[in-house]
C-alpha cells in the first residue's frame, strides 16, 4: 500500500507541475527500479515492468507515438467533430478571450484581473450626468408615458435629439459626445432608474445600431454622411434582424438580396433587389434609417464567381419606395417604439451597404463583433439601474411600512428577500463595472458578454419579484404612486431581446466558451481541418499531449485543493477575501476538468446536450461573476462597512458554481445511470470513470454554503438604514425628493421616519413602564405628550413622520371612466 501510495504522489505531482513526458517517465521508472531493488525480480515486478514498456516506450518514441496512439486519436476525434456553419464559425471567432479564459484554464492568472485600471469618469462624462441626464430624468413621468401617451413627450425627443444622447458612442469629429463604455453605462443605468422606456430609446442606437457598424466598418463616405446626422438626432436608425421565420436562429432569414441592375435617380445602377419582412424592431416605427440584414444572393455573377454571397447589412432610409413601416407592437405595456417593417421589391445601390461591396456576405461576422460589446453594456445597465432601483426604494417602503406596530423589514420573512436584493445588487454593479473597465481597456469579451446579458437580466428579475412580494398590495395596485408595476411587468422585455435567455444558457455561453477559451480545443480542431496530412498528424500529436498534460494537472490541482480545501495555494487578498479567491481556484480546476471529459465523453454530442451545458455556463458565469465582486470590493477601498455584502455575494456565487458542477456529475453520461455522489456511498461497485471524478470534485463534502442568518440580518439591515453603505450600494439611480413624485415621496417618508425613530423609541419604553397605555405609539403622541414623555418638538416629529408614511403607503383608486376613457350613462 505504501509503495502504491508513493506512485500515486509521483503521478499527481508530476502532473501538477506539469512536467515533461520524459521526467515523468523517468520519475517512475525510478520508483519502479526502486520497487525492484527492494522486493526482487517477481512475477508482479516484471509484470510492472513490462506494463511500463508498454506504455512508456510508445509515448517517448515520436515515430511509435504517431502510429500508435495519435492517429487513432485523430481519425477518432475528426470523425466524432461536429459540422460547424459559417454562422457558428464566425460567431466563435468574435470578440477576444479575457479573464474567461483564466477561468477556463483551471489556474487563473490573477494578475489579469487585479491590474485591470478601475472603470472612471471623466470630468466631462460626469458633468454631463450631472447636467443633461439629470434634467432628462426630471423631464420623465413614467405614468404619463406609458398611460396617457405611449411615447415620450415631444420636449422629451428635442431634449434627448438637442443633448445628443443618441451620440454617445459618436466620435467627436462626427459631432457625437465620444464617451467611454462606462459613461455608457452609467446613463443608461441612470435613466433605467427612471423610465424604461427613454432607457431603451437612448439605449438602442448606442449598442448594437448603425452607428456602431458605421464606426467599425462604414466606408469613410458612409461615416461622414451619417454620424454627424444621427449624433444630432437628424436621422432615428433602427436594425432590423428578427424576423417572423428567424428569431435566434438569424442563419435562418428568408429575407434576401438579389444583385442586379436597376433605375437609381434615373441613372442604370448596380444594386440589389430586396425582399424582407421584420418585427420586433426597436425604434423601427420613427426610424428614418433602417439597418437591414439579409442574404445576398449573384445569380448573374455580377460580383464574382459566387452566387450565395451571404448574410449581408446594408443601411436604407425609411422613405426609400417598397419599404413599409408597419403598425407598431405593444411589448408588455410599455412605451418604447417598436413594431415591424417589410420591403417588396425595394431597390438600393451597392454602397448602401455598411463597408460598401468590400463587405458583401460579412454581415454576421460583423453583428457578432458588435454584439461581443454592445450585449455587454446596455442591458446589464438597465438591469443594475432596476436592482439599485428596487433595493433603495423597497428597502425604505420596508422601514416605512408597519404591521404588529414592527417595520416590516424586521420580521425575518422579510428579511431574506432584503438580503437577496442587497446582494444581488452589490454583485450586478460588480459585473458591470468591471467589465466596463476591460472593454475601456480595449478588450471585447464575447463569452463575457452573454455572461452578463444572462446573468445581470436574470437576476434583475429575482430582485424585482422580491421587491413585488415585499411590496404586497401597494405593488399590484398600477397608478402615478406605484413607482414598481410597471418595471415589473417590462422584466420579460430585457430577457428576451439580444438573444433569449434560455438559448444565451444553454448554447452561448458554454457552447461558444468551451471553444473560444479553452487554451487546446481550438487548436486541436484547427490541426484536424488541416490539409496537409502528415503536417496535420504532427501538430496535432503535439497539442494533444499537451491537452493531456493541461488535464492532468488540473486533476492533481483540484484534488489537491480539495483535499486542502485550498489553504496551501498562493492567492492574493486580505484575511476577507483570500478564502473567496482560493475556492475560486479549486473550483476553476474542477471546472477544466468536467469540461475535458464532457468534451471527451459526449464529443460533438455536447452541442445537443443543452441541460449538461446550461450548468457548466452557470458555473462559469458564478465564478466570473464571484471575482468580480472581489475586483469590485478591492477598487472600492476594501471597506470595512461593506464586508456583510462582500460575504454574501461570494458566498452565493461560490455556492452556486459548486451546486452546477454537482449536477454536472449526476448528468455526465454513465452506465446504469448511477449517481457518483450516491456510488460514494453505496456497496455497489463504482465505475472508474465515477471514482475518478468524484475524487476531484467532492472527496471530502462540500466546503461551500449559502448565506447563513446572522450574513443575511446584516444585509437586510442595511436596505433599512440611511447609510454610505446603501448610498454606495444605490449609487449612480436618479433619486429625489419631491413629495408629489412616486419615489420622491418614499424618499421623503424614509428620512422622516428615520428621525422619529428615537421619539418613538421613548414612547415604547415608557409602554413597557406601563407610564402610557399599550399600542401603536403613533396613537400615544397627545397623552405622551401631556405627561411629559415627548417634547412638543418630538410630537411635531411624530407628526411629520405619520403623515410622511401615509402618504409614502397610500395607493391609487380610479373611477370607472378613468379607467376605460369611456363615460357611464
């Protein structure tokens, strides 16, 4: 036993130092020479030997190597690759690989995501959310808008047109405002908070637009022509990809192109003939310029040799003859323009097309390349600028708000869901600041991105519900007051667009990840596609073994830091967080791992098996979202204050990951269907492949827990108080105090009750003295005051305070004429 011990210390040390074929084989070929020296030449020791020969002599000798073992590995492997279309291969391709890749590689590299610079404002972006976003928000009555007018008020489109929020991402030199991904952020987050609806309409010709295709692709006639227009506010663009036959498969569109000749402005003109039909386009109703995307097809050969060009975008203003711009959509009850268009037979010149003929059949390279940023910013912001949103206002609605005489937000019912809310907030602002930081830095995080479309949406909608369960009767009843229904009936709106959510899980995040950021598998597929055929057996003999070495030291890695629990791995931090940042570690090596023998055992299979997908991108998506709040509690100063809500992001996130990798285990193909959790347990004989992952994974129990009571009092707590704590954690949401608006009031309300809280205290206490008579002490002010408890100033705080609350809890009634429009007889 002792002698099997030492060589499974030499295999797993050998692994986890990566060392080269030719020192782990010499390492046991000491051990078995040591095994022989001690016990003789028996019938087991030469058994040993010659089972190393075996195996050792093939992998050292290059010419048996290649025969042996690489290429039954190759043909097994090219034959097992799945068919990839150029939407799939370009879609891989977009973007770059950031700190996902550290996570991927099993041994993150810490320094990547430390030394990234904060995301900053500058002195202009600032005083421009200062100035103009503030005035906007001030302008917005989201009531008015999506009750009375189902748009935004014309002195609201001059003023978002004048201030030229629709050239955020504009150069200056076209007249735009040239503001960083941050700055982008911030505004729409700021007017999120306010209306949803001037949100999306700001939002949508900054992310993925025209605008944005112009900068990276337009021809210079292009970009002169249009920015200047739409920084202004001259020209609406809207684009339009969806469609009734193509949703999230756009490889699918029936729209199309046909190249050929035609009458532009009475000249015979090279162009294309195109037919579509759209929906769901936001902006498309009031748009002047429509990006379209459609396939072109050159059955003439006017272009070149080929006929099916491809998925193709072009630029095209609404008032061009054939293009109708239908009725608009009513998307849940809110207000933002959209609805559907279709073209017949609409004619259009060839450097109508974004990068002019140059660009013909790159049009889904380009989406994808926009997408790897814009999914990453507007989004996220509007659902930070929800959460911030509903953690300020319900928290205070739960200080103010009392049943059995006891604020609400003190029952431990109520308690959970505060925490929730607080956390989850602290881990979205997390994300998307430091992920606004990487793109500032240039990078453009395309798995990144869905892992924060999906994400941030999502959990945006749990905080949403808690504020509604919170809220009760005062968050169904719609009217001027209700400042939650509304964001709560548009929660859908943000997880669908930009990919739905239950696809951006399941096929996205892992799917594109496993590729794209896995340090071999890109590599491996490239030698198999490689048409030289011995150059492509040589180099791929040689990226499988070191994908062999890479999953064998993440093997030894993970068992090791289990077996630890990570204690014994250098990580950087304070006596807080270096626990968080060692089980992100040992997490990422059990993640690598499951991710290679999903790989190996499921092969292209994996692309299908959405279920086994959907858990590996929530457990990647929980260890990206996991550093970040440690990035984020580390550019905030490290405050002692924030510490409940560092501990309850970290520790939900871990958890998260960890419960993901467990149901990875159960669902990784086996025979019988046996669990490896229960065959830990259970007398019936284990198949190697569960022992060998279970010992990775969980040999010791699972080292990570939820939130315990006392984490989740102390976040709930701080939604209760009137703190730098909860201002930093609300920061950056349109806040005001105005009594006759509906967060204004709860703002208001808030304070009020904060300052009477010591009157009411000395009320108690007198109660319990039996000094006064029981009951809701705002109902023992006068006889409080007239036996000298309170002062007539404290009684005057009472007061304010009351009537503050009433107003902040009252809800709206209407008459049935008000409701309907329509007059009873």
């Amino acid at each position: 036993m002792l002698w099997f011990i030492a060589f499974i210390v030499i295999v797993l040390a050998a692994s986890y130092r990566r060392a080269s074929l030719r020192l782990t084989t010499f390492l046991i070929g000491l051990w078995l020479a040591a095994y022989i020296l001690t016990h003789g030449l028996t019938p087991f020791s030469q058994g040993l030997w010659a089972a190393f020969l075996l195996i050792f002599m093939p992998l050292n000798i290059e010419g048996l190597r290649l025969k042996l073992i690489s290429r039954p590995m190759f043909k097994l492997m090219k034959s097992a690759l799945p068919p990839m279309s150029q939407t799939e291969r370009e879609a891989l391709e977009a973007g770059t690989v950031w700190w996902d890749a550290e996570l991927f590689s099993g041994k993150p590299n810490w320094k990547v995501l430390l030394d990234l610079p904060p995301a900053k404002l500058s002195a202009e972006e600032q005083a421009f959310i200062d100035g103009p976003v503030e005035t906007l928000c001030a302008m917005l009555n989201d009531w008015d808008i999506t009750r009375n007018r189902m748009d935004l008020p014309k002195e609201v489109w001059d003023y978002i047109k004048q201030q030229k929020f629709c050239g955020i991402i504009i150069p200056k030199q076209y007249g735009g405002l040239e503001f960083s991904e941050m700055a982008h952020s911030e505004i729409v987050m700021k007017l999120s908070s306010r209306s949803s609806t001037a949100a999306v309409t700001v939002m949508v010709p900054n992310s993925l637009g025209p605008a944005k295709l112009l900068l990276a692709y337009g021809t210079e006639a292009q970009k002169n022509h249009y920015l200047p227009r739409l920084a202004k506010g001259e020209e609406i663009p809207a684009f339009a990809l969806t469609g009734p036959h193509a949703g999230s498969d756009a490889g699918a569109m029936p729209d199309t192109g046909v190249v050929c000749y035609g009458d532009f402005e009475g000249k015979k003109t090279l162009g294309m003939r195109l037919n579509w039909e759209k929906r769901y386009i936001t902006l498309g109703p009031v748009a002047t310029v429509l990006g379209l995307a459609f396939k072109l097809y050159d059955p003439d050969h006017l272009l070149g040799d080929k006929e099916a060009i491809g998925i193709t975008v072009a630029l095209i203003p609404t008032d061009t003859p054939g293009v109708s711009i239908g009725r608009r959509h009513f998307p849940l009850d809110s207000a933002f323009q959209n609805g559907p268009n279709w073209g017949k037979d609409v004619f259009i010149p060839m450097d109508w097309i974004i990068g002019g003929v140059d660009q013909v059949g790159n049009g889904w390279k380009m989406l994808v390349q926009c997408l790897a940023t814009g999914r990453a910013i507007s989004l996220p912001a509007l659902s930070v600028g929800g959460a911030k949103f509903t953690s300020r206002n319900t928290g205070a609605y739960a200080r103010i708000r009392k049943q059995f005489n006891v604020p609400i937000g003190e029952f431990e019912g109520i308690e959970e869901p505060l925490a929730h809310m607080a956390g989850q907030t602290y881990i979205l602002d997390a994300a998307r600041k430091v992920t606004c930081a990487a793109l500032d830095q240039g990078e453009k995080p395309s798995v990144i991105s869905a892992i924060l479309k999906y994400e941030l949406t999502e959990r945006m909608r749990k905080v949403i519900n808690d504020g509604m369960d919170i809220q009760g009767g005062s968050g169904i009843c719609m009217g001027p007051r209700n400042y939650l229904g509304r964001l709560y009936q548009v929660i859908p709106v943000s997880i669908t667009v930009e990919g739905a959510n239950i696809l951006t899980r399941t096929m996205m995040i892992f799917g594109q990840g496993a590729i794209r950021c896995h340090p071999y598998i890109q590599k491996e597929m490239a030698a198999l596609s490689q048409g030289d055929a011995g150059l492509a057996l040589r180099q791929f003999d040689q990226v499988f073994f070191e994908h062999i070495g890479f999953f064998m030291r993440n093997y030894a890695s993970s068992y090791w830091m289990r077996l630890t629990n990570a204690r014994f791995i250098k990580v950087p931090g304070d006596d807080y967080t270096r626990p968080y940042f060692r089980q992100i570690a040992r997490l990422s090596a059990s993640f690598a791992v499951l991710a290679d023998v999903a790989l190996l055992t499921l092969g292209g299979a994996l692309k299908r098996k959405e279920r086994i997908s959907g858990h590996f991108a929530d457990a990647l998506s929980n260890l990206y979202l996991c550093s970040c709040v440690l990035k984020h509690y580390q550019d905030q100063g490290s405050r002692a204050e924030d510490l409940p809500l560092l501990h309850w992001a970290c520790q939900q996130t871990l958890f998260q990951s960890q419960q993901s990798l467990l149901a990875i285990l159960r669902k990784l193909p086996m025979p019988q269907g046996i669990l490896i959790l229960r065959a830990l347990f259970s007398r019936r004989p284990m198949r190697p492949l569960a022992a060998f992952l279970s010992a990775i994974a969980f040999p010791l129990g699972k080292p990570c827990n939820p939130p315990d009571d006392d984490l989740i009092h102390q976040c709930a707590s701080l939604l209760l108080t009137d703190s730098p704590v909860r201002d930093r954690l609300t920061y950056g949401i349109y806040i005001n105090d105005k009594p006759d608006d509906a967060t204004g009031r709860i703002e208001v309300a808030f304070k009020a009750v904060l300052a009477a809280a010591p009157v009411e205290a000395k009320i108690k206490k007198a109660q319990k003295q039996k000094r006064l008579a029981k009951g809701d002490p705002s109902n023992a002010v006068t006889e409080a005051l007239t036996k000298g408890v309170i002062t007539q100033q404290e009684a005057d705080l009472l007061d304010k305070a009351n009537q503050a609350r009433l107003a902040a809890i009252t809800v709206d009634d209407f008459s049935p004429e008000e409701l309907t429009g329509v007059k009873r007889s």
